[in-house]
C-alpha cells in the first residue's frame, strides 16, 4: 500500500498490448539512432544544464498517485538533440532513474520546445504499466521550456491516466552554442 491507502493491482491494469515488449524495443532502438553516436553529435562530456523536477499532475487517475516528484537532472547539448539523465521519486514513491533525447525544434535564448522519448526505470512497479521490459517503461511526449521553468507532457493510456504533466526548474551551467 502507498501513503494514500491505495493496492496499485486492484487500480492499475496491465492488460492492453500484452506488455508490449516489441513496442519498447522499437522505441528504444528509435532512442538510440538519435544519441550521441547515432546522430554523430558534438558532445564534450560535461553537462550543458541542470534541472530540479519539482513535481507532476496526473490528468484523469484513476487513483491517488505521487505528485510531489524532487528530482535532479543534467542535460548534454549535442548538436542536433539534448540528452539528459537524473534521477527522481516517481508517482509510486519509489526512485526512479531515466535518460531522454530530446529533439528541439524552436530554440530561443528564452523558449525550447520539442519531442522527446526516453526509458525510465520502475522497480516493482513496470509491470503495472501498458508497455514495459522487466524494469524498463518507455517515456516521451512535448517538452517546453520558457526561461527556466520547464514542463513535459507525457500521454497516458487512456485508461488509469489521460497524461502526465511534469514540472520543474532548469539552469544552464555551460556554454550555449
């Protein structure tokens, strides 16, 4: 049970697509095509910007889940794409990591927006989810960023969640190209 009383099993369904592994495996290989290696981008190695996830809202749920989210992320600007890592408290209370590529399509010094797909890790918890592999669940939506706030929304399954709305501060802590 979660601080909320709730058994996740008896709300949440893993019915639909049966798991969907071929779906994360394509997404995955789709996620590694756009990487560093895979785009052949200019990434030195240090972290280009921090971010602090401060928390999400889940529209639709179908039971109570975990909106307070702290989290902490870096963000390499590679050319063509933006690949970030961190680690926060996930909806089920439990620390999740995640890496994400996000391809910006309208950069500003003051707004980005843009695609972006990625895997997190949901231990005990990614089978509860439409699509996972073992631990692995697939993440991606819209990314925006205006000034150094920044939301992402994610699509839900239509069924436990209609989408999942993301939020936190960002910061650049390196050299902007």
């Amino acid at each position: 049970m979660n601080t909320y009383g709730t058994k996740w099993p008896e709300c949440i369904s893993n019915t639909r697509w049966g798991g969907g592994t071929r779906w994360l495996r394509a997404l995955l290989i789709a996620g590694l095509a756009l990487t560093p290696a895979g785009a052949r981008a200019d990434c030195d190695g240090h972290p280009d910007r921090i971010s602090a996830l401060l928390g999400s809202h889940h529209l639709h749920a179908i039971a109570p889940l975990n909106e307070r989210n702290p989290g902490a992320f870096l963000t390499w600007n590679c050319g063509e794409v933006d690949v970030t890592a961190g680690a926060y408290e996930n909806s089920y209370e439990n620390v999740s990591v995640a890496a994400m590529v996000t391809y910006p399509v309208v950069v500003k010094p003051w707004l980005e927006m843009g695609p972006f797909a990625g895997v997190a890790r949901y231990p005990e918890y990614a089978d509860w989810q439409v699509v996972h592999y073992g631990d692995l669940v697939p993440i991606g939506g819209f990314q925006i960023r205006v000034a150094n706030a920044f939301m992402k929304v994610m699509p839900g399954d239509m069924e436990t969640v209609t989408a999942v709305l993301a939020f936190g501060l960002t910061f650049q802590i390196g050299a902007k190209d």
